[in-house]
C-alpha cells in the first residue's frame, strides 16, 4: 500500500480517467457516424480514488511504479532526470 502525495492517505490502487472526443456529423436531421468520423482525441488521467486528484503519472509502467513499494521515489526521480536533460539542450 502507498501513500497518495496528494491526500497522503493509504491506497491499493489507482484509477485511470479516460476522457474522449468523438465528433459526428450531423446534416439537420440525421447523425452519421460512420461516414463523417473524424479521428478522436484522448486524454488520459491517473488519480487517486480517495481524493480523486490528477497525480504526475504518464502510463500504465509509470502507475506500476508507483503502486510498488517506494514507486513514488523512482517516478521524481526519473522526472527531475528528464527536466535537467531537457535544460540541458536548451543552454546548448
């Protein structure tokens, strides 16, 4: 069991927010899905099921991570490493 670094209460696990845009045509009196779909965009959350907030966690390796024992750890690390990579080849 982890701690959320939101609430910091106890928890087993996370819960993954999909949310979904999907556009359809519609000529005034019919929707067509089929004919006019256009491609759809994804948003995906991770957030802890008791406070429901959005935690800092990119994938499904990541949540893994983090639901292990000291998986927060290893997840701040990773994302200082990749801020201090990425201020690097901007002084460049």
């Amino acid at each position: 069991m982890v701690k959320c670094p939101k609430c910091y209460k106890d928890i087993k696990g996370l819960n993954l927010m999909v949310i979904k845009i999907k556009t359809i045509y519609f000529d005034g009196e019919n929707f067509d899905e089929d004919e006019y779909l256009y491609p759809t965009d994804t948003t995906e959350e991770w957030v802890c099921p008791e406070c429901e907030e959005v935690l800092d966690i990119e994938d499904d390796g990541e949540a893994t991570e983090f639901l292990e024992n000291d998986g927060l750890k290893k997840i701040v690390k990773e994302k200082i490493n990749m801020i201090k990579e990425k201020n690097k080849k901007c002084t460049k």
